[in-house]
C-alpha cells in the first residue's frame, strides 16, 4: 500500500456553522482536526433571506478568533443551508466539509438535515458527533481491498498528526469469497492473515503503514452486519472518530455491498464520523 499522506498544505475546509447554539468540544474537536491536516479554514453560514448580515459575520469572526483561526476566510450567504453548501462547493474546490459545530441532544443521531448533506455532498465530510474535546482513539473501516487505501491513508495521517492510536477493522458481511479472500465459515484474523489473499494483503499493507508512520493499530476482523459490527467495536473501545469510505462512482460491487453504509451509520450512530470522497 502506498503510504504517502492524501493532504497538501493550504488546502480549504468549510466549515459549516448552524443557527444554533455552538458546542464548544466540537470546536475544540474541529480545531484540532483542521490544523493537524493542515487545512485553510473557511467558516461558513447560512442566513435567512433578510438576516442582519453584518451581525452574523461579527459572529463568525469571533468564533474564529476564539478558536485560534485569525487567518480563517469568513463567508455569509443568505437562503437555503444544503442548496447554499452545494453552491459553494460548486464554485470553489474544498478537500473537506465540517459539520456539526452546534448543540445537540447527546443521545440523538445527528440531525435530518446534517445526514442530508454529509451523504449528499462530493467532498470528503467530518460530521462531528458528541465530540471530546480533543481526537482519541480513531476507528479506520476499510472494505478490505484497494479501493479502501485511500480511507486508510487519511486515518493514519490523522493519528500521526495527533499522535493517537488507531483501530484497522474490516466487517465481513454477505461479499462474495472472489473479492474478500474468506471462506464460507468465519475465519478468525489469524487465519486471515495466513491465506494469500486480496484481503489478507490489504490489512497486512494497512498495518505496515500504521508501523511505518510510527502508529500503534490494532487489527480487527469482525462477521455479521458491516453497520452493527462498527457500532458494537466503537462501544466496546473508547473511540471517538469512525474513518470511512463512500463508494466510488462506477464500482457497481462497491455501491451495492458498501454504498449504504455510511446513511445507516449516520442514522444510528453516536460518534463523530469522517466520510472520505477522494477523486468524485
């Protein structure tokens, strides 16, 4: 696997500011995401038609300055919050979009609308949910083939930039045996690891990369249903932040076995969630 880091320096990061009342862990959690990747932040909101503008930019510019983001772009748009994202995206290139900056119940899934977009939208998209204030443990899914590299590459970019350890898990669903390597019965990692095959490769490549960039990874084989299983090894160990591909565009084994995953992990799950979109 190839290990050079996916990230540029100066690259854009909208980062999305609701209406609500601002939850300072994600900030914090933000922040922390955003400089360690290196990222040009551009704060972003959205006001109704009408709105006091100049109130709404004073606003933002405080947000950042209290965040340590002085050097951050601020932009204030009037109309509709997904149709006024979607524009943005559309007129300049972002390398990510940042979602949930603001209050909400820590025992709901994240908002209707935030779903909306982070399954929407063609950039890769951090929907924070219930965030510490700083990146722990990160959860690195891959679907167990070439296709996920790119997901493991940022995983491992992130955890060396913060200096955090991460979890490499793949879920064996219902795939076929010619894309995943398994046998019809559950073989342990052990087991895996032990066969030549497309998925034994790619974790043995994930865990030399982990090693290569000074990270401690764990390896973790699980069977059962790719959404519960993630749900179940993030509840049992502390992490904090799900690493996640999307399907490409045309890989129709990718988009039927794994192009629901991310709708249904939004829509269940308690943890702020990393989408990666690499070349939409």
């Amino acid at each position: 696997m190839e290990s050079k880091s996916p990230l540029n320096d100066n690259e854009r990061a909208l980062i999305c500011v609701g209406q609500g009342e601002i939850n300072q862990d994600a900030l914090s959690f933000m922040r922390d995401f955003v400089i360690s990747m290196s990222f040009h932040p551009v704060v972003f909101h959205v006001i109704a038609p009408g709105s006091a503008r100049q109130a709404a930019e004073k606003l933002m510019h405080e947000i950042s300055e209290e965040i340590g983001f002085e050097d951050a772009e601020i932009r204030c748009v009037e109309g509709k919050v997904k149709e006024e994202i979607q524009n943005e995206l559309g007129l300049r290139t972002y390398r990510v979009v940042v979602l949930g900056t603001t209050e909400r119940d820590p025992g709901l899934p994240p908002s209707r609308l935030s779903q909306n977009i982070a399954n929407s939208v063609n950039a890769t998209t951090l929907l924070m949910q219930n965030p510490p204030p700083e990146i722990n443990e990160i959860l690195i899914c891959t679907a167990g083939h070439s296709d996920s590299n790119i997901v493991v590459n940022w995983g491992i970019e992130l955890a060396k930039a913060t200096q955090e350890k991460v979890t490499i898990l793949h879920v064996a669903s219902g795939a076929p045996t010619m894309y995943t390597g398994l046998n019809a019965v559950e073989e342990n990692l052990s087991q895996v690891l032990s066969r030549e095959s497309p998925l034994a490769q790619h974790l043995k490549d994930a865990a030399a990369e982990a090693e290569a960039a000074g990270i401690k990874a764990d390896i973790e084989l699980r069977h059962g249903l790719v959404t519960e299983e993630i749900i179940r090894a993030y509840e049992m160990r502390p992490h904090h932040l799900i690493v996640l591909g999307a399907p490409k565009k045309g890989s129709i084994f990718n988009r039927i076995l794994f192009g629901r995953i991310a709708p249904s992990l939004l829509a269940s799950t308690h943890r702020s969630t990393l989408i990666i979109r690499e070349g939409e």
